[in-house]
C-alpha cells in the first residue's frame, strides 16, 4: 500500500491498487481515486531456477540517467550451451573486452533494489537512494568502507528526506553484514561528505512518532478505530515534554491503547513489531501515564477505563 490524498475524506490516507482492473482506490472510503492506469512494470516475472537463465521479456529496462549509457547497452547472451564455450568464442573475448565502467554502480543499485523490496518501499524512496550513492561515489571513492551499510545509510537517508521514515533496526532486518552501529557511522560519513566537500546541505525530515504508527499497528493487527485512537495519542504527545525517541513514545501509545481494547496484545508481541525492548516500553509508558486524561480521546475511553490500568 502506498498514501495519496484522497479529496472525498479530504487528507492522506492509504490506497489499495487493483492491477486487474487498473484502478487506484482509497481504503478508508473506497472512493476510486485513478483508473485505468497503465502498468509500467514488466510484462513477465522472470524465475531464474525454472527458466534456466531466459529471460521471456522483449523489452530492456527504463532510462537510468545515473548510468554512463542510460542502462541501454546490449549485452550478448550465452548461448544454450555451457558459459566456457562462450566465453572462449570470439563473441565472448570480445564482449570481455569492453568493460563496463558502471559495473560497480549497478550492483549497488541492485542490492539498493533489493533492500528496497525487502522493506516494501516505493520507488521513489529506491530512485532516492541511487541518487545519493551516485553523488557519494563520484565524490569520494568507497575502498576500504562497508558498502553494504554505506548502501544502508544511503536508504535510510532516502526514507527520511521521502517523509517514510524507517528506523535504524529496520533497515539493518534487511542488510547483510552490517550492523548497527556501523549503518549510523555511514550516514554521519555521507552527510559529511556531502555537506562538507559538495556543499551541499542534507536535509532530511524530523522523526515524529506518527511516522511509525500506522505500520506497526498494521504489523499487530489492530483495528481501525485502534488506529485512529492511537494516531490522536500521539499527535497530543507532541505538545507533551516528554524526551523519549519516536519509536519509544509510539510503542508506549500501542501498549496503552491495545491495554484499553478488548484484544489485548502481550508487551512481547509489541516489542517484536516495534523493535523496542520491553524495558523502554515500560519507560516510556511510566512518562505517559500522568498525561492520560489529557490524551487518550474520549471516545475511545473514559476516565474509569484509565483507572483500571496497570499503574507503573
């Protein structure tokens, strides 16, 4: 799913996209917001392991203006027979000889897609972050770095400058042979690089804990009117002094708001989708609970629900 403006509910809500019959249609009221749109993905869905390598499709890849040819050089295939045979033919020696100067930068765009894909983002966020590890790559060379959390950092940056922000955790769920703390070194190393000697400023959008909440509550199972509820906590959370991190004040808001419904969902479960300890819920909980008739919404629960919770 993907958020558009929907003008019948008259704010960003999520769309369903019904391929079949081309149509784009908000979740909340169903309105059909596009139709008939046209279906730029490929023709075929490839299987590398059924279909021996053959690629059925019968048209190249989109324009990349990041590449030195734009991504629309033609490669000679092997032929069925073994790759040996081929690359000791003189077709093979002499596609060998052009190297291609973008090798690098495609494979990094291929594991930036790959990632991508992994953590369902859209294609925006992806074009992003191929645009940043061009420019750091053309800047600085990378010998001796991580690329694979220097590619990380790249997206994680992409998230936040597209307002689709993921957390650090998340994006290291989907990177192999990063960690932590070395995808947070990459990103102070890029936002140096290229404020510093591009002089270019990084902007990227301040976290809000409302950035998180409709994911997670997605994750969990939580209704509709869950969501919403916990959408306005948080939204009130912010005029509050509390100095906990976004994603520590949006688990704590799913804690209390789950805690008020009649599924209750254990603190583990929510600690697994948030990717916060269970300690820091806790926390974050206890610097809530003073606040609770200030921004829990009346609607959703009253003052004698909010006395029969758990006092930290």
């Amino acid at each position: 799913m993907a958020d558009t403006f929907c003008r019948d509910c008259g704010k960003q809500t999520e769309v369903v996209v019904d391929r079949a019959a081309g149509d784009t249609i908000c979740s909340e009221c169903g309105l059909v917001l596009e139709a008939h749109s046209i279906d730029e993905s490929s023709e075929w869905r490839t299987f590398a392991n059924e279909s021996n390598d053959n690629d059925p499709v019968r048209v190249g890849g989109p324009y990349n203006p990041l590449l030195t040819d734009g991504g629309l050089s033609t490669v000679i295939s092997k032929p069925n027979g073994s790759s040996g045979e081929f690359l000791n033919s003189s077709l093979g020696k002499w596609q060998g000889r052009g190297a291609n100067p973008d090798r690098n930068l495609i494979q990094a765009f291929k594991s930036i897609a790959i990632m991508s894909d992994r953590l369902g983002l859209v294609t925006t966020i992806k074009d992003r972050a191929n645009e940043i590890y061009k420019k750091v790559e053309d800047q600085k060379p990378l010998k001796g770095r991580n690329l694979d959390a220097i590619l990380a950092a790249c997206l994680y940056i992409a998230c936040r400058q597209e307002n689709k922000a993921r957390t650090v955790k998340e994006i290291c769920s989907v990177v192999n042979g990063a960690t932590k703390k070395e995808v947070g070194r990459a990103k102070e190393f890029i936002v140096k690089l290229l404020e510093g000697e591009m002089g270019q400023s990084v902007e990227m959008g301040a976290i809000h804990a409302a950035d998180y909440m409709r994911r997670f509550c997605s994750n969990l199972g939580m209704t509709n009117q869950e969501v919403k509820a916990a959408q306005e906590v948080v939204l009130k959370s912010e005029e509050l002094d509390i100095r906990r991190s976004p994603i520590s004040i949006a688990a704590a808001v799913i804690y209390i708001i789950t805690q008020l419904s009649s599924d209750k969902k254990p603190l583990k479960d929510i600690s697994v989708a948030t990717r916060v300890a269970e300690g820091t819920i806790k926390n974050s909980y206890k610097d809530l609970y003073p606040h609770l008739l200030k921004i829990i919404p009346s609607w959703f629960a009253n003052e004698k629900d909010l006395k029969n919770l758990c006092n930290p």
